[in-house]
C-alpha cells in the first residue's frame, strides 16, 4: 500500500514537460511501480500507465528501457481484461511494436520479452486455435519483423538477443510458422555458418529453433531437407574439428545436431538416413 501511495503521488509531477527537470522523479516512480502487484496495480492504471508510456518513448536509452520495464511490470501483473478496457493493450502493442526498428540490443531484448506477454492478452496464440484456417495476426507481423532484422543483422549481440528469443516465439505460433518458413530457413542457415565463440549460443538458439521449426511444420519440411541437412553435417563436421571447444559444448552441439536430424528424416519419411549419415559424419 505504501509503495503504491507513493507511485500515485509521484504521478501528479510526471508530465511530458516537467518530469526531466527532476531526474529522481522517474527513477521513484519506477521503482515503487515495480514493487507493486496484483490487485493492486489494476485500480490506479488509467494513473500509472500514461507515465510508463512517457519514459518509453524517450530518446534516452536508460529512459526507454526504464519505460519498457514498467510497462512490462504492468502487463505482467493486471488482469486482461483491464488491458482490455479504453482499448489499453493495443495501446502497449504499438508503443512497443515500434522500438523493434531501434538497434539497441538492450531495449530489443526487453521489447521481445514485453511483446510475448503482452500477444497472449491482444489474442490468442495461433498455435492453440482449433480453426482450420489460421488468419494472419499480431503475432506473425512480430515474427516477419524480427526474422527480416536477423537475416540482415552483422552486431553480434543483436544476433545473439534474436536467437535467444526466436524460439519461443516459433513455439508460440505453432504450425502456422508455415507462413515463414522462407525467411526462417535463410536465417538458421546463416546463424549456424558463423561461428559465435565462445559458447556458441546463436548456434544453439539455431539447432533449437530448427527442431520446433520441425515439429510444428513438419509436412512442410521435405522439401527443405537436402539444404538444412548439407548445412547441419557441415557444422558437425566444424564442431568435431574446432580445437577451442571445450568438450562439453562440442558435445552438446553435436548432440543438438543429430536431433535435428532425426527430426528431419522422420519428417521426410526417411529420406535422410540418418544413421548413415551420421556414421559418415563421424
């Protein structure tokens, strides 16, 4: 009750104009905020979401990534259908929708966690629908977007910030990843070419994303087949030659690899062969 008194109190001297003459006011605000749960938070929101808002939107990174927090914080711990309410959630979705053009991997990082949460509440993920026709949503512009900055993005921490979130988005939308399978096989592809020393954690996202891939869309995988599986031998063939792997990691990459392969020879009937294959790798 404290922290949710003083977090109403500040809000009076959080305006678009007064609020950077004080710089505490934000970090005060932002941490009462965030001491604050359900159901508390849900009665004050028409007071603590515009400036949440306000700081998210500033140029200042610190300030964004503040602003993005709370609003994570706010999504996280109000009901939905207060969301809901004044037509807030779509609100959310396009303040933040619109940082996934920044190229910051801090504010990335945050805004892909935020947007997960926050798609559950705006509609339901395509991956539960029961229809036979899945219609094209909000969790596929998130998607499309994301796979067209990995395809063209060399920062390796950005690198690393999408392939660690990739997964479970692909998890999320379920067989209707079929809409991007095209953009989604460039972008496995490159990221298990390069080598991401030292743990190699953009290959792993990889090897991981390509086995859901898999899963959920498996009929549509035949054809793919010969392309991922030259690339996955490839990197096996790499991984066992790499002299600065540690065993473990070798390991694990080798044992993720094989998954995949599995995976893509149950898809194409056995078509792979994997256990020649395998034999011929090693």
């Amino acid at each position: 009750v404290e922290y949710l008194s003083v977090c109403v109190c500040v809000c009076v001297c959080v305006s678009r104009d007064s609020w950077q003459r004080c710089e505490a006011v934000k970090l005060v605000f932002a941490w009462s905020l965030l001491q604050v749960t359900r159901p508390g938070l849900s009665p004050h929101l028409s007071r603590l979401l515009p400036p949440s808002l306000l700081f998210s939107d500033h140029h200042r990174l610190e300030n964004c990534m503040l602003g993005v927090r709370c609003l994570h914080h706010i999504v996280l711990n109000t009901p939905p259908a207060e969301l809901h309410q004044f037509n807030r959630a779509e609100v959310l979705y396009e303040a933040l929708f619109k940082h996934l053009y920044r190229t910051e991997a801090a504010v990335i990082q945050l805004v892909l966690s935020c947007l997960l949460d926050l798609l559950v509440v705006l509609e339901k993920p395509p991956s539960s629908s029961t229809s036979s026709r899945r219609k094209p949503c909000r969790h596929d512009d998130v998607l499309r977007l994301m796979l067209t900055h990995m395809e063209a993005e060399n920062k390796v921490v950005l690198r690393r910030v999408y392939a660690a979130a990739l997964p479970a988005y692909i998890d999320r939308v379920g067989v209707a990843v079929c809409r991007h399978l095209w953009r989604l096989e460039r972008v496995v592809l490159g990221y298990l070419e390069v080598r991401d020393p030292p743990e190699e954690a953009n290959r792993l996202r990889m090897l991981e994303a390509l086995q859901k891939t898999t899963r959920a869309a498996w009929p549509r995988m035949a054809c793919r087949v010969d392309v991922l599986v030259r690339c996955l031998l490839r990197l096996m063939v790499d991984v066992s030659s790499d002299s600065e792997l540690c065993d473990s990691l070798r390991r694990q990459l080798m044992d993720e690899s094989a998954a995949c392969l599995q995976l893509l020879d149950a898809a194409s009937h056995g078509h792979v062969q994997v256990s020649h294959l395998l034999r011929d790798a090693s």
